[in-house]
C-alpha cells in the first residue's frame, strides 16, 4: 500500500509542481512532499541494501571476511532505516499558517471574482447586553437595532454586486447564479421557491420550554445562531425590494425547531411564509413540519472508508456510512440562502457554511459525520485526531453537493454575535475593527460573497485571529484543509475523488472557489486587494457612527478607522427612536485640516455631508449620493472640493459665495439641473465673443464662463446638481481670425473670418470660460492640453498661452509657474484655478477648442483670486512695481536658460489690457512684434547684452515710482535706465520717480537691463533724425502711432505702388489714432514725418 500511495504522491508533486513552480507552497503540496520524499528514499534505501548484501556475499565467497563483515553490517542497517516507521502525524495539534499567506489556490468565484464584503456596525447590537435571561437574551429585539441591520444587509448586497439600489444588486445576484447553473440570463421568477437555511444549533429535545417554544438556559446562557433580526432583513428585502410571494418562501433548519421569538418577529409582517420544524407537534403553533425525503440522497466521497455511525465520545465506531438522505425543501426549493452563524467548534474548528450542511440530513444528529472533520471526538481529545493536511473532509461533499452548496444563491454570514463554539454564547471580540470603540464587543458584522471558498477563509482567518488562547479550536492542525480541497482538486487526498452526486466517482466537482489567508491582522489584505494575485478581495466598509461631527476621528468610524483611499464608506441617516439606542447622532462635517478620502462613498437617504470651505474630499471610485451633499465656499480665501474619479450619482449643492464687487466671472461646478442655471441670484450674462458684447442667459453649458449681477438675496449662489464626471469637455472657441497665429507673425498680416473683419471684431478671439468641476483645476495641465509647439494643434494665441480672471477692476494671469510669489493685481502665483471659477482665453482662430480633461481635477481648497499662495524655487528675475496716484502695476522679468529673447508661449504672457489708470509692460527683447507683455522669460546666458524695452500706458500721467523685488541672478544686479533724463538706478535698492505727461503710452523711454556694476550700463543716446515711434494697426480700421511727436508731425500712407492713399495731421500727444478707409487688401507704408525726423512701417491691411 505505502509503494502504491508513495509513487502516487511522487507522480503527483511532480506533474503539479514542474509546470507551476510556486505549486510547492501550496499545502496539499506540502502534504505530499514528505510522502513523495518518503518514497524516493525508501526506494533508494531497497537498492542500497540490496546492494550491500550483494557486496558482502561476493566477499565471503572470497573470504574477506572482516570487509565482508562491515557491508553486512552497513545493509542490516540501510535495511533498518528503509523500514524504520513513525506514528508522529504530519501536521499536529496547531497549524502553523505563515506559508499560506497570500497564496492563492483555486479559481474564484462571483460577479467580482473573489469579492468578500463585511459591514460592521457597532450601533446594530447592544453592548450592554449580558443574555443571562430570556429578556435580555442576545436574540431579542431590545438587544439589536432592527433598522441598522436592515441598512447593513442593504450596504452588503450593493458592494457585493456593485450596484446603488438593492433591487439592482438582487437582480444581479439572481442574473449571476442563474448565467452559472444553465438557466440563463434571468433574474428571479415569481413561481420559484426560495429556502432560506438557518443555524439553530440550541433547538434540540430538552433544550427548550415546549410549551412556550423559547429556549432555555444552556448552563446559564443562550447558545450562539442565527440572528432572528439577519432573517427579518433577508425577508423584508426578498419580499418588499424583490416582489418575492411570501408562500415561495421557506425557513427553517429541518433537522431542529424555530423558537418563538423567531417566529414571532417574522411572521408579524410575513405571516404566509412557511416556517419549517423538526416535530409536527408544532404545526398548531405556525410551523409546518420538513418532510424528509425518499429520494434526494448524497454520496460521501469517502464510500465508507472513513465515515463511520459513531458515537459521541468515539466517532470511529461503528459501521460505515455511504450516504445519507435529505429533505424534500433541498429539492423542491429553487434557490438557498444559507445564513450561519460566526463561530469556532471544537471538532470542524470552525463552523460556517459547509458545517450548516450538516443537519441537513434526515437523521436524528450528525455525528456519523464527525471522522470528516478536524478532531471527531471534541477537542481536546486525542482519540481520533485529523490534523494532517490532505485528508478527506466531508465538507467538500455538503458544498459540492447539487441540492445543497449547489442552490445556494450566494452566502450570508451572520456576525452580529459571533462566538467561540458551536454551543457556546457569544462572545466579545476584542480584535480590530470590533474593538473600535471598546477594549471588545460583540461582533457586530455582517459579511457576504458568492464564493463560498472565499467566504468561509475570511471567516476562518477572523476566528483564528480571534480565538487564540482561549478556545483554541481554529487553531487546530487541518482546519482549512477542506477550504483547499473544495478550491483545487489537486489537493485531494489520494485516493479520494470528490463527487457527493453519484454513487461512484464519475462526475468529480471543479473548483468551488478561492482560497488564501490574509497579509496580517491588521490590514486583512489578500491578493486582489494588493493587487498581487487572483485570490481574495475583502472589503471592509467604513461606516459612519456619528459620536460627533469631525470626519478625521476614528471613533467616529467602524470597520477599522476613517476611511482611506481604498475603502468604501457610508453614511445613514441618525435613527432617534430605536432598540437599543439611538444610532449615527451627529452627521459628519469635513472640517479638519487632513484630507478626507475613500475609494467609494454612499450618503444614504436622510444622511448628510458638508465640505467645508478650505477642505476637500477625495472619492477614487463612485460616489453613491441619495442624501444631502453640500460643498461650502467663503467670500474670502477658499472653497471645498470634491473629486470623483470614478460615476457619480444623486444631486449635490455647491454654495458659491460671491464677492461684494460685481461682476466676477464664475462658472456652475456641476450639471445644473434642467441645464439652467439658478434664479434666486439674479441675472447671468454669457460673453457673446462674436458681438463683443454680454448677452443675458438662463442656459447652463458645462464649461462656459458667466458673469452675473447684484443677487437678489444674500450673497450665496447656491448651483444644484450632479457632479460632472465626463472625461473629456470640450468648448468651441471664436474669433474673428481664420489663420493660425505662429510665434512672430504679425497681427495687421492675419486673415479674416468671413464677415469679421472691420466693424464684425468683435471679442478679438477672447473667450470666457470656467472650470466644469467641484475641485481646482491644474493650470499648467489645462495649458498643456490645449497648447502645442504645432502651431496647427494649439489652441492659444502664443503670445497669450495663460488663463486670465478678473477681480472687479483689473485682469490677472495665470500661465505656467516660474516659483515667484507674487503681490500684484497683474500676475497670480496660483498654480490652480478654484471651483466656480471663470476666466478668459485667447483663442488661436476660429477653429480653436479647449478642452477640459478630468485628470486636471485636484484637491486645491484654498486657492482664490486675491491671495496668492506660497511658492518655492522663484526663477532669478524681478517683479517690477509702478505707483502712479496711487494706481499701481506690474510686471514681471525672469530668466532661465531654457528660454531664449524671442517669444516662449507660456512664459512671456500677453497683457491683458483693462483699460486700467496705469499699466506698466514689457516688449519682446527680440523686438520681433507689437505685443505688451504682463511676464517675459528671457535666458539666462548672456543676460548682460539683453535690453528690454519697458512701456507704460497712462492716460492721466503724473509722478511715476518705479521699485522691484528681485530673486539674485549669478552676480549680476537689475538696473532702470530712463533715456529721456539719462538716470540709472538699481532696482531692488532702490525707488526712482519721474514725471510723464498724460496720454503717455508705449515704449522708447524705459528699459530695463542686467549687469554686475553701474559702470556696465552704457545709456543709448537716440538718434537725432530717428523718429522713436511705434506703429500697429490695432483694429481693422484704427492705426495707432505711440511716441512723443509735435504737433507738426503728419502721417502718410502709400500703396505698394507708392500712390498716396492718405495724409492725415497727428497731435503732439503720446498716442495717436487714425482712422483707415476702406482698401483691398495688401501691403502698405506707414510714413510718419516730424520736421527733420522720420520714422516708416510696412502694415497689412
């Protein structure tokens, strides 16, 4: 027998292990091994002593005695090794379980392969409880709060199945069993029956009053079972959410007897659902008695080699069993919902789903299945003891039998009471999460799959954690082995071949499910939580309990603390009213300075959650909202935000508040509802960029920038409806430009929209849009979407690559971040753009399209429009400040050698002119076009041989005073060169003050330079008969002259063909305007004379 059973074991190891290496670490593997390694050398020890003898005869025979003498004596012992055996079992007493970490064996099952999900609520039971009477029994209904179980079971099915209602998450569940058991794609059918299986291990002859059907006291407690609460909420789902018929319903554990409690809490609301009993004495009292059948047989794998009749104390006595019958409800009933209890047992271990299968028979008890467990004769015995691995397990028969684990719909494990033994009360789990609020408490979970491998691990691993020292039983040797066998067959015993529907083995099961043990029992994390394997998935929902209003607080949280980026919360609704006590008091306010995140989030009818201004939250999934969500904002500094990274359901409210100033540009940071936008406000106005001009709107587009009047009450705008959660937004753009705009073109060159040139200007190409989201939104992200080095991809005029917003008086930019922080009505050293946020863009031309893209969302809560946020790393360079009648500007110089003297979109920022009393700008140091620039980026290299050009424009003049700050560039210092009084100054030591005229605009008097010494600064002396002028054509029908002329000066203007087109006198101001006629268009010459002084430009028109 040993040659045939170790041969067998050394094929097996092999064939299993060559293919798939890390096989060897599986422990029906580690079961053969030493059988295998036994084998190999036992064989090897037959040919060695064979060898030895052979030897010591050949030397006799030539009478070597003494050497004939030592091979004698070295084959008596290779012989006495070779059969030399041991009694000492593989695997004894406890089970060491660190090598199954984390390594998976079977193929999982489920909608979510794998998927275990467990809630835990300690509001569901009363810690209180002692269950030392039958008042106070565990059972009772003033020890459970009914509503928070029905929310448990409620959370359970949708994370099961990923789903938001529970009549979705049902038709699934039914879709899915139907789909693996050749039904098809159906849900539940009005005329099938469903059985639902309960534990009630107590309900034996003696054990309780039979004439009031309530147990009595089992040496002075109540035995840990099913829940009579987990029942109702089954119920009050199958019958009120899934439109079951109450007379297709069937409960009971046919083996025992349903108590009164139980039958009164059930039929109360469900009176026409049969409720099944052991003993037709009872069928006067509403039970109706399990008939049990003549036909529906199952066939022990074993077939008689291992199960025996037994007895209590000797379970291998007797005769041998082969099969047993079960009752009629396994075969009439179309679907079970198996719901046990969470507990240990001294001769399985553990007592979960497949152990529930044990009173299925029709047998008077089950102890004529104990050889199939662990320890047959109750641990601590020693009498018949299974602890090794690899050895039949007949709950791999009750889980793979057709009528029994094969009708199970999906599996229920009721944890509200869990205890440490079959006939044990329950008992205060002091491990986490149950020992959140208390050093330990009732279990308080509910945990669910629809597979049943997986199911039965996570409960076999939260036993083990839990009963170590005291009721030890989960730790015994072998507990799992059924939990391998049911997940691979390759982990059978050899020998056995598992198929409980049959006779003899001709139809051996598959696979049933996945199993592994978890990482440790802190994170309880398997491999498809750690993303390492195809095993497990636990989910471990964070549920509110409201001790207080602070989400960041643990205790405010079961199922192990606050929530962290990939676990699910909920939130419910506070229950004033409710056995035991009142649950979820206070609804959470995220308000501390840590953010807030979860991977998905489910605020439930009647719930609540505020984020408040300057916080934000993070959904990395799907946000699940029947409740009220509120995103608060102030007047001043911040906002909250929300991210939602995966589907959003249910309305929420973002409450803007609005400046006192008018006319902030803002946009909806959700999908209004109705797509209008609110009416309790006041007026909103869309920017028409054809017209020019603001026309008023109710109409919401998502991604479109509004601007809106006085509010008609308070100054809240309050914007309703559903977070935006497309991936892709993409607004249109216009302008009256049909060319594409490169780096150095000229304007006055640039093509025309049909119907846009002349007076059809319109917004110039400005466009006013905002941000579509509950969160900031990156800036230089959204530039790099939308701009391109290929001119045909980008969709920004280049020399105005930013994103401009407006305070009430003045336009500020934002472009890509040079790491100033800086103070100036000019420039923003944000680097995000703020939830409601509007702002204006220069479109390339008329096909232009920006595009928003979610990735750009980020948790930003305190960005604003007037304070800038701290920076780090500023480039070298100097934010030049004027003050001019107390009318301030500025502008900004930096260098990095990554830039270069001509145009760097992004970089050197167009000046977005507000018509402002003072503005101070720079040109391009290339001096290759007419734009006035709010930030130019220069190199850093060679900064010493670059001028920059420095303009202001101010119609009312007056006493100018220049100062900077300044981020030091290698040695060199910043110098203000005024050519007009021939003064340089070192900027960022000192101020200077000079005195221009009114109507002074443009450059030729200011220039800004670097250099290591005053003495490096060579003032530019002008030309005498260079007229220092500047000439654009600033509207398609306006040329503008910027410089100081004389009232003498005069303004020509000549075809290609030098034909006179028109003369026109200009006046000694700064700026001078001339009104063009009307010309085809071409190339023309702009001629400006001032006595001896002239000054040409070539122009398109």
């Amino acid at each position: 027998m040993f040659f045939i059973t170790g041969l067998g074991a050394l094929l097996w190891f092999l064939i299993r292990v060559i293919p798939k290496p890390s096989r060897a670490a599986y422990p029906c593997m580690r079961a053969a091994a030493p059988v295998a390694s036994a084998f190999v050398l036992y064989v090897l020890g037959l040919f060695a002593t064979a060898a030895f003898f052979k030897k010591s005869k050949r030397l006799f025979s030539q009478s070597r005695h003494a050497l004939a003498s030592i091979f004698l004596l070295a084959g008596i012992f290779s012989a006495m090794l070779t059969t030399f055996t041991s009694d000492k079992p593989l695997y004894a007493g406890i089970q060491d379980f660190t090598q199954d970490v984390n390594n998976p064996v079977g193929t999982a099952r489920g909608i979510y392969p794998g998927r275990v999900v467990m809630i835990h609520d300690p509001n569901a039971t009363d810690e209180t409880c002692n269950n030392s009477s039958l008042s106070d029994g565990y059972f009772q209904s003033v020890n459970n709060n009914q509503a928070v179980v029905d929310q448990m079971v409620s959370a359970a099915i949708r994370l099961l199945t990923g789903t938001t209602t529970d009549a979705n998450a049902w038709n699934a569940i039914f879709r899915h069993y139907n789909q693996n058991h050749e039904k098809g794609n159906v849900g539940y059918s009005s005329s099938e029956k469903i059985f639902i299986k309960i534990n009630a291990t107590s309900g034996w002859d003696g054990n309780f009053n039979t004439s009031t059907l309530e147990p009595n006291r089992y040496n002075g407690y109540y035995i840990s079972e099913t829940s009579p609460q987990i029942v109702l909420s089954v119920l009050r789902q199958l019958i009120d959410t899934l439109g079951v018929p109450e007379g297709n319903i069937y409960i009971g554990d046919p083996m025992k007897h349903i108590y009164q409690h139980s039958y009164n809490l059930w039929h109360a609301e469900f009176p026409d659902v049969h409720y099944l009993d052991n003993d037709a004495t009872y069928n006067n009292r509403g039970r109706e008695q399990a008939v049990k059948s003549t036909t529906a047989l199952i066939y022990y794998s074993d077939r008689g080699s291992i199960l025996k009749t037994g007895s209590w104390n000797n379970a291998n006595s007797g005769s041998p069993v082969t099969q047993d019958y079960l009752y009629q409800i396994y075969e009439q009933a179309d679907y079970i919902i198996n719901i046990p209890a969470l507990k240990g047992h001294a001769r399985a271990g553990i007592t979960l789903f497949a152990k529930n299968h044990l009173g299925s028979n029709i047998r008077d008890d089950a102890k004529h299945l104990h050889m199939g467990l662990v320890n047959p004769d109750n641990y601590p015995s020693t009498l018949n003891p299974r602890y090794n691995m690899g050895m039949y397990r007949v709950q791999v028969d009750l889980m793979g039998h057709a009528l029994l684990g094969g009708k199970e719909l999906f599996y229920l494990l009721d944890g509200l009471w869990g205890g440490s033994e079959s006939i044990d009360p329950p008992r205060k789990f002091s491990s986490t999460p149950f020992n959140t609020e208390f050093s330990s408490d009732w279990s308080s979970c509910i945990i669910v799959s629809q597979d049943p491998v997986a199911i039965e691990s996570v409960g076999f691993d939260l036993l083990r954690n839990e009963f170590v020292t005291s009721f030890p039983f989960p730790q015994m040797g072998g507990v799992d082995d059924y939990l391998h066998q049911a997940a691979d067959n390759t982990c059978w015993p050899a020998g056995i071949t598992y198929d409980p529907n049959h006779p003899t083995g001709t139809t051996p099961l598959h696979s049933m499910g996945v199993h592994e043990h978890w990482n440790n029992a802190a994170s309880k994390q398997y491999t498809r939580n750690l993303g390492t394997g195809d095993g497990i998935e636990l989910i471990i929902a964070r549920t509110w309990q409201g001790k207080n209003t602070d989400w960041s607080l643990s205790t405010n949280w079961s199922g192990g603390g606050v929530p962290g980026e990939n676990d699910y919360a909920y939130i419910y609704a506070p229950i004033a009213d409710a056995n035991p006590k009142p649950a979820y008091p206070f609804q959470p306010v995220i308000s501390a300075s840590t953010t807030a995140t979860c991977r998905n989030l489910s605020v439930m009818p009647g719930a609540s959650l505020v984020i408040n201004p300057g916080q934000a939250l993070t959904v990395n999934g799907d946000l699940f909202n029947t409740g009220t969500l509120t995103i608060e904002s102030d007047a001043v500094n911040n906002s909250g935000s929300l991210i939602v990274k995966g589907s959003s359901t249910g309305i929420i409210t973002y409450n803007r508040v609005m400046p006192d100033s008018l006319y902030h540009y803002l946009s909806s940071p959700v999908s209004c509802t109705g797509n209008t936008l609110p009416g309790d406000y006041g007026s909103f106005y869309l920017w028409d960029e054809v017209q020019g001009d603001w026309a008023i709107t109710t109409d919401y587009v998502p991604g479109k920038g509004y601007t809106t009047g006085t509010p008609s009450t308070g100054n809240t705008l309050s914007f309703t409806g559903t977070v935006i959660t497309d991936d892709i937004i993409t607004i249109e753009a216009s302008s009256p430009y049909s060319d594409v705009m490169e780096e150095g073109d000229s304007y006055a060159s640039r093509q025309f929209v049909t119907g846009r040139s002349g007076s059809g200007w319109g917004g110039g190409g400005w466009n006013l849009l905002g941000n579509p989201y509950t969160s900031a939104l990156n800036v230089s992200a959204f530039i790099d979407e939308n701009y391109s080095e290929t001119a045909a991809d980008n969709q920004f005029d280049p020399n105005y690559v930013a994103l401009y917003l407006y305070n009430g008086s003045t336009y500020s930019y934002i472009g890509y971040s040079t790491g100033w922080d800086v103070d100036n009505p000019t420039e923003l050293s944000q680097t995000h753009i703020q939830a409601g946020q509007g702002f204006f863009v220069l479109a390339n031309n008329n096909n232009s399209s920006f595009t928003f893209r979610r990735s750009t969302m980020q948790g930003h809560a305190n960005v604003t429009l007037h304070k800038s946020a701290k920076a780090k790393d500023p480039w070298p360079g100097l934010e030049l400040k004027v003050n001019c009648n107390g009318k301030k500007s500025s502008a900004m110089i930096v260098y990095n050698d990554q830039m270069n003297v001509g145009l760097d979109p992004g970089y050197d920022v167009g000046l977005y002119d507000s018509g402002a009393d003072i503005d101070v700008f720079t040109t391009l140091a290339a001096g290759n076009n007419t734009v006035n620039y709010a930030r130019q980026a220069l190199p850093a290299w060679g900064a010493d041989t670059i001028t920059v050009p420095l303009g202001i424009n101010s119609k009312k003049g007056g006493t100018v005073t220049f100062s900077a700050r300044t981020v030091p560039l290698d040695n060199y210092r910043f110098w203000l060169e005024d050519r007009l009084t021939g003064s340089v100054i070192e900027l960022g030591v000192n101020s200077y003050s000079a005195v221009i005229p009114a109507e002074t605009y443009g450059t030729g008097r200011f220039f800004l330079k670097a250099g290591t010494t005053i003495t490096s600064i060579v003032p530019v002396i002008a030309i005498p008969d260079e007229l220092d002028v500047r000439i654009w054509v600033s509207s398609w029908n306006t040329l503008s002259i910027e410089g100081e002329i004389s009232d003498r000066a005069t303004c020509t203007i000549y075809d290609i063909s030098g034909h006179i087109i028109l003369e026109a006198q200009l006046t000694d101001t700064n700026l001078n305007t001339v009104s063009l006629p009307v010309v085809a268009n071409g190339i023309y010459v702009i001629k400006i004379t001032d006595g001896n002084k002239v000054a040409t430009k070539k122009v398109f028109l």
